[in-house]
C-alpha cells in the first residue's frame, strides 16, 4: 500500500448528515479504519440547505466525489496504465458553477430522463402538461429536475464505500403526478466499479426514468477529444429522432448504418454521417430486467477501460455535441464539443407517448428499481 492510500485510511471518518444537521451513521476510526471509506464536507449551500461533497475511497485508492446537490458525480479518480492518477469524468469543481445550469454533469436525472415530446403525456385518460424546457420537449425532467435538488444524504455501510441520497419530488412537481419518494444509492467497489442503485415508490400513477449524467472521458484530461475512444454497444437496434430529437417510434436495424457499434468503433470514425453528432437511444439486446454487459469504451492512449452494466433496456449515448466551453474542469481546462461523452443507461426517451416501447409508468404499491455498475480498468 503506498503512502497515499495509507494516509486516506487514517483519516478520521466521518458522520453523514441529512438536511436537518441529523447524524445518519457514524463511521469511526476504530471499526473501519483499514477498510473502505467515506468521507464529507460542507460545500456550501443553495435553497437554503446545506450542501455535502462525499468522498469514497477504494481499496486499491480509487476515489470518487459525489455531492448531494443534483447527487451528482462530481470526479472519479484512478490510475491510468503508467499509474497516473486523475479523473475519468468531465465537469466544474465547485458548487457555484453548478448552480449556473451547467448540462447535467454527472448528475441524478429525473423524474424522467431525456425528452417527453411536445411537454406533454397523457395517463389514464388525464393531459399532463410539463415545463418545456428544450424548445416544444422537456428535456430531463424539467426546469427544475432531480439535477437540481438538494438531496439528504446517509452513509448506510460501514464496511463499503457508498452513500445514499434520498429525497421526495412532490405531487405536480415539474407537471408530474404523484408523490414519488427517490433513493439512489451509489457504491465503490474493490473492483473499482461504481454500483449505482436507483430505487422510488409513488402514491399516483407517474412517468419515472431515472439515470446518471456523467460525462467521461478516459485520457482523463478534456484536451484530449473522445473522438479517439472505441465504443462497443450490444444492441441490434436504435430509435432514430426528429428534428428536435424525439424518437419517431420506429425501432430501425444498425446493420449498415454509423450507428453499428456491435463490433467496436472509434467515435470519430463515422460522426460526421450523423446530423449533429451521437445522441441517440440504442435498443440493448438484453431488453432489460436483469443486470448485463451492455457497452464497453476504451481508450488506446490511458489504457483504461469503461464497462457499462444494467438492467435497463436503452443506453443513451451522447457525443457531447452542445459542450460549447462555458465550463472548466478542476484543472482549469475547458469543456468543449466532444471533449467528453455519456453513456446514460435509460428506458425510451418519449415512453410516455410511445405505447409501443417499455412500460415506464410506476403504480401505486409498485418499487422502481434499476441498477447500472460503470467498471474501470485499464489494460
Ligand atoms: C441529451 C442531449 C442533451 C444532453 C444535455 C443528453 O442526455 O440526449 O440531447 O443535450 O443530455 O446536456
């Protein structure tokens, strides 16, 4: 164990804290001192709230940062193949730019991930009208979605690196009915996977599609464009989209088109033959339900190596086609157009007004559960 890692297990752990300054769980020096850990600090505040950075820390010295406002993965830090550390995961470094509406970097998303079309659906005979926050579409669940909340936080293990946020998105929140009561548990393994656990129960019949917005790229530096990653994604079909970016309910084939990701592909290769870049839902071969392989990238230069397991039927990949440098990186570096990409494990964009894809609707007395693992290795 070198004398980085040693130093973060001597730390002094730490107590989480909800909103209301209530200990959660306290972790002392005594019981997990040689295991696994977490640690908090004040991050400033919004809404009134206060506001956590948590830091998870591996066995093997992985860390990964999440704070509670948005949940959101703020670094993941690991070492490349020469044993540089750094972060595989783009984004600002301080609350206060996280508070000027950047585009999801790394957060929860919800209470519908991507686009309802025409910001409206209609259940049970009833018309929801949502906020259209993405020309005539709501985009991520609203103007004010799950991205910008400030979650209560909990640490439930002792003996794993992981934490919990939990809050509740009221009835008519955003448009949406229902009460829903959200957790979202996120845990770093030994095998430097970041488990996410994504869990909510509502008491009105309700659209949910929750997913994480992280934006990675493996160079760990922004400079460096993914356009070189290679990306693997096992799916036979894709939802190709309307002008605004909303599926036209057709399931079509990849077999011959640039969005073929079967066998890998560098991202650069073809981009230029998709309008506006990769921003699409792929149709996983898994369809969903049980926790699979679905996508794996990798980068020649680091070495590293992203896996993507779910349980979802749909993977958004996104090239990062609006990333227009408004943001930097904790190193000062901007965020420019491809400089990162997401791979958001999801249900269909536009399920709500789409009976012919998966059933995104969550019933009274029903638990959403979803999960999606992100492994890290590097070869
Ligand atoms: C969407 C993009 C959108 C981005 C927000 C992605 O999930 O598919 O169209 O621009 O999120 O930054």
């Amino acid at each position: 164990m070198n004398q980085t890692i040693t130093a973060f297990f001597i730390t002094i752990a730490i107590a989480a804290c909800n909103d209301n300054g209530t200990k959660t769980n306290t972790m002392n020096t005594s019981a997990a001192q040689t295991v696994n850990h977490v640690s908090a600090m004040p991050w400033g505040e919004t809404d009134g709230r206060k506001v956590q950075l948590f830091t998870l820390v591996n066995q093997k010295g992985d860390s990964v940062s999440i704070t509670s406002y948005g949940g959101t993965l703020v670094s993941w830090t690991s070492a490349d193949r020469s044993g540089v550390r750094s972060s595989i995961l783009a984004g600002p470094s301080t609350l206060e730019q996280f508070l000027s509406r950047p585009p999801y970097f790394g957060a929860i998303i919800g209470r519908y991930g991507n686009r309802i079309g025409g910001a409206s659906f209609t259940l049970d005979g009833k018309k929801y009208t949502l906020p259209a926050n993405d020309g005539p579409n709501t985009l991520h669940g609203g103007i004010k979605g799950f991205d910008k909340m400030v979650w209560d936080a909990a640490i439930p293990d002792s003996t794993r690196p992981s934490v919990t946020f939990s809050m509740v998105s009221a009835d008519g929140d955003q448009g949406f009915p229902g009460n829903l009561k959200v957790s979202v548990r996120y845990t770093l393994t030994d095998e430097n996977e970041i488990r996410i656990n994504y869990e909510a129960v509502t008491d009105k019949a309700t659209p949910v599609n929750l997913t994480n917005h992280a934006y990675f790229n493996l160079t760990g530096d922004v400079k460096n464009l993914v356009l070189d990653h290679s990306l693997t994604i096992n799916a036979d079909s894709y939802t190709p989209v309307s002008a605004t970016l909303i599926p036209t309910g057709v399931i079509a084939p990849v077999e011959g088109t640039p969005f073929d990701f079967r066998a890998a592909h560098k991202i650069g290769e073809r981009i230029e033959q998709v309008k506006g870049g990769y921003d699409h839902n792929w149709v996983l071969n898994s369809k969903g339900g049980k926790l699979v392989k679905v996508a794996e990238l990798t980068d020649a230069a680091s070495g590293r190596k992203l896996e993507v397991m779910t349980t979802e039927p749909g993977i958004q990949f996104y090239s990062g086609n609006f990333l227009d440098g408004k943001f930097k990186t904790a190193a000062g570096s901007l965020i420019t157009k491809h400089s990162a990409l997401c791979l958001e494990t999801q249900h269909f964009p536009d399920s709500p007004n789409k009976p012919g894809f998966p059933n995104t609707i969550l019933q009274p007395g029903q638990t959403y559960q979803s999960e999606t693992v992100y492994r890290l290795s590097v070869q």
